[in-house]
C-alpha cells in the first residue's frame, strides 16, 4: 500500500505546509475568517492563490501565520485590464 504523504517532507507545496501547520497549531479557515471578517471559503482561496492583498497579508501575519507560508503580498489592481494599442498599417 502506498502513502500519499511523501517520504522527503522538504518536497511539500507551500498550500501543504500551511496546511500541516494549522493542524498542529489547532487553527481553521473558519477562526481564521472569524478573525478577518470574512468566510471560511475565501480564506482558503487568499492562501491558495500565487498571490493575495497586502492587507490580508498583513492581517494573517499578525495572527501568527508564519510568512513562508503565505502568498506572496500583492495589491492587483481592480478593474477593466488596459487595452494593448495595435500599430495602425501606413
């Protein structure tokens, strides 16, 4: 019978890791979300993302989650993406 967990640890995702670091500490999304004011969902959605707002970041800093664990803080910006202007033939 094989394991899903791997044999070298150092192999694991950040998303494992965080993941691994909630159980033994005891945390949820949803005490996580509590904290931030918003669902259980769209925490887990912040954490598994490449990036996530530097608010967020900050918010989930302060409540101890370590930084390696986090994505990467990023403000995108909202709205429409600009239009790629396209060379007019002479």
């Amino acid at each position: 019978m094989q394991s899903s967990i791997p044999t070298n640890l150092t192999h694991l995702s950040r998303q494992e890791r965080l993941r691994i670091w909630m159980q033994r500490k005891g945390i949820t999304f949803t005490a996580l979300a509590r904290e931030l004011d918003v669902t259980p969902n769209a925490v887990s959605k912040l954490c598994h993302q490449s990036t996530m707002p530097t608010r967020r970041h900050a918010a989930l800093l302060g409540l101890g989650v370590p930084v390696e664990l986090l994505p990467t803080p990023c403000d995108l910006k909202t709205g429409p993406k600009p239009r790629v202007q396209q060379s007019q033939p002479e």
